[in-house]
C-alpha cells in the first residue's frame, strides 16, 4: 500500500481522538502506519529534505487542516485533542473528511480565501485540494531546480577546457575535505597531462592515507576494460584506494566490477559530479534562500519569576 495523502488521513485521525483524551502526534503516526500496513520502507521513506518522514509530515498537515476547522485542538505542540465540534462531526458518521468537507466551517473557509488571496507563482501551491503538503510542493519545486542545475553543471563541465577540468575536480575534492591545502593537493594531481586528471591526493588533511585519482570527460560510456585499466595502475603505484571520475556514465558491468575486487574504488559518474559540486558549494552561487519557520510555543508558555 501506498503511503496515504493528508486528506486521506484526516477522519482516521480523528477517530483516534474519539475517547477524548489527549495524544501524542508520535503515537498517531505509529498508529495510521499500523492500520494503513505501511512497510518498513514506507514508515521510513523522508522528504527529499531528509528531515522528516512522508508519513510524519502528512499526519502533521492533517491535524494542521483539522484545527484550523476547529475539530481538534492543536495548540500544545506535539500534542492534539478532539474539539465539541469535532466531536458532532464523528457522530454524524462521516466517511470521509477532507477540504471540501471542511469548507463548511467559517474558520476554515477563511484560512483557505486568505490562502488563495496570495499572489501565486508558477512554483506555488495551487491551493489546498491537493494531495501533496506544503512541504512536499515545496521540495519538489527544489529538486526539480536541482535537477537542471545539475544538467546546466553537467553541460558546462563537457566544454570546459582540460586543465580547467582538472582545477574544478581538485576544488572539490578539496571542498570534500581531501588533499590538505591547494597548493600541496595540486603537486600532487594532475601529473599525467593527457587530458584528465592521474594522480595522488591526501585522503586527509593529516596525509595519512592517499587516494589515487583519475578522471577524464569520456565521450561514450565507461565500461569494465576501462575500470580494470585504472584497478591495474592502482596495483602499480600500490595504492589501495582509487576514485574514477567521469562526465558520461558507466555501465553496469563496470559498476559491479568493482563490487567484485579487494581494492576500494568508487565510481563518480556525470551525475553524481554534479550533485557533489551542488552539495559542496563548487561551481554554483547561492541565488536565494527560503527559511521555514514554526511557532514557537514554548515562548509563550507561562515562567517561573
């Protein structure tokens, strides 16, 4: 089964709050996961943030929609409670609730006219009748972004001259936390003039252990002969650890190659590239930032003088 949308959620939650005591939002989750058979994976499936389960946030935005109609009493945060009128509404058996059955309720009504008099952008809710959370519009709008910057990084890199490539791998090798300082990390790389990069970089800044490296803008996909080249001049600078960048892609042979030997190597294709340089800040600049803010309740909570 598939993790429920918020509406969807909206009457089982407030059947757990028939007996009119107060419960926990965390008690709720665990208790929908239960009765909707969530697996493993889909309890544990986060936003793209990584912040907070899918499954979390839409209970959440339930009981958000649900008091804002005056069904539940949210105001102790993490906590929520069936209201009088929420109470009428379960008697009259309902079977299902969600915005359009709470329209009828003044409070609500004025949240969603107030929500839809906002100017709209083309990346902005379309109002409240959706399955997806605010949060969920929003990080997807974020990921969609990310994408095409990743695709604009991808294009970019394929035509930046040789020796400018080898620069924007050592920045973010560097950026990663490898190599120690730049002047030292680029004695070390870049030995090899044929294009790419073929050399050694500190795996630490300490210069413990070394990391060979060798990346190149390959045309076509990368297959196994390629990868077993570069396992061979690992053995002959008897070095235990490689990186193998690449602009393209690798095949699945490669990539289960390297599962098979002792040595570590890892793989870094086009895409994943350009989300390491998204990640790490290399190449890319800041255009806007949006902060999510909560009330904070504790702020107002009553003080010992």
């Amino acid at each position: 089964m598939t993790i429920p949308d918020y509406q969807t959620l909206m009457l089982p939650l407030m059947e757990i709050a028939t007996d009119g005591a107060e419960h926990r939002m965390s008690e709720a989750v665990d208790r929908l996961a239960d009765r909707f058979r969530l697996t493993t994976d889909e309890r544990e499936t986060l936003l793209p943030s990584g912040h907070q389960t899918m499954i979390a946030n839409r209970v959440g935005w339930s009981k958000t929609y649900l008091a804002k109609a005056g069904l539940l009493d949210g105001s102790k945060r993490g906590f929520f409670r069936i209201t009088d009128r929420g109470r009428q509404v379960i008697e009259g058996r309902p079977t299902r609730i969600d915005a359009e059955f709470l329209k009828q309720f003044p409070e609500f009504e004025e949240f969603r006219t107030a929500a839809k008099a906002k100017p709209q952008t083309a990346t902005s809710s379309p109002g409240l009748d959706v399955a997806q959370t605010p949060e969920e519009l929003l990080e997807d709008s974020h990921q969609r972004l990310k994408e095409r910057l990743s695709d604009d990084l991808l294009a970019r890199l394929r035509q930046v001259s040789p020796p400018r490539f080898e620069s924007v791998v050592l920045d973010l090798l560097l950026a990663m936390g490898y190599g120690g300082s730049r002047p030292d990390a680029g004695k070390a790389v870049g030995r090899s003039g044929d294009g790419g990069i073929d050399g050694l970089i500190n795996e630490d800044p300490l210069g413990l252990d070394v990391v060979y490296i060798q990346a190149k803008r390959w045309e076509g996909v990368v297959g196994r002969p390629v990868v077993q080249a570069f396992v061979g001049s690992l053995e002959g600078h008897r070095a235990r650890k490689g990186v193998l960048i690449t602009t393209s892609s690798f095949t699945g042979e490669a990539t289960s190659y390297v599962g098979m030997i002792d040595k570590k190597v890892i793989l870094i294709d086009g895409s994943r590239l350009a989300q390491l340089m998204i990640e790490h800040g290399v190449g890319v600049t800041v255009q806007q930032t949006y902060a999510i803010k909560r009330l904070d309740l504790d702020y107002f909570d009553d003080q010992d003088s």
